[in-house]
C-alpha cells in the first residue's frame, strides 16, 4: 500500500523560507527517483524538483536558486527546502516516484498547501 505524506507547508511571507517533508511507504523507495509537484487552482500539476536515488537533483527554471530537494533513504524521507518564496509559489506542493508522477493514473496524497502572502 502506497503511502505518502506531505507536511510542512503553511503561510508565509514574501521572501520566506519553508520546508517541506514527505514521508513514504508501500514502495521501494531506496531506487525510487523522487519529485516535488505543486498544482495552484486551475493550473496543471507541475513538476518543480527532482532527485534520483543516489542523490543527483534537478530543478524547474521557475525555481532554481532558491529550492534545494533532498532525501533520507534511511528514513524514507524526502525533503523541500523553499528559499526566497514568491506569491507564484503559492501552491499545493505533493510528493511522487517521478516514473509515476507524470501519468494521468498516478496516486497522489493529500499534500501539503503552500501560501506566499503579504
């Protein structure tokens, strides 16, 4: 059973900082490579960050520089590090093997919201 949990996200102030964690199980995550989408109100699901499963990442232009993906596979974990938020930010931010995370069956959690606000 595929679970996955985002946390950490919240209300925040132009040029804040947030990070977001996700947790996961139900699947072998130690050779999973992990990704961060984010989907605002009546826009798709975009993929924003990505890390293989030895630790390679990369980055939507719309954010490099300022967000950093990470992962724990002790632990199961992946992280998002958000610098220098912006209102475009504002999002709700979910976690996926990113082999899934671009077809239109994929299970996704619930995530965790994202609000950049003055």
């Amino acid at each position: 059973q595929v679970q996955l949990v985002e946390s950490g996200g919240g209300l925040v102030q132009p040029g804040g900082s947030l990070r977001l964690s996700c947790a996961v199980s139900g699947m072998l995550f130690s050779i999973s490579p992990m990704g961060w989408y984010r989907q605002a109100p009546g826009k798709q699901r975009e993929l924003v960050a990505g890390i293989t499963s030895g630790g390679n990442t990369n980055y939507a232009d719309s954010v490099k520089g300022r967000f950093t993906i990470s992962r724990d596979n002790a632990k199961n974990m992946v992280y998002l590090q958000m610098n220098s938020l912006k209102p475009e930010d504002t999002a709700v931010y979910y976690c996926n093997d990113k082999r899934w995370g671009g077809r239109p069956d994929a299970y996704w959690g619930q995530g965790t919201q994202v609000t950049v606000s003055s």
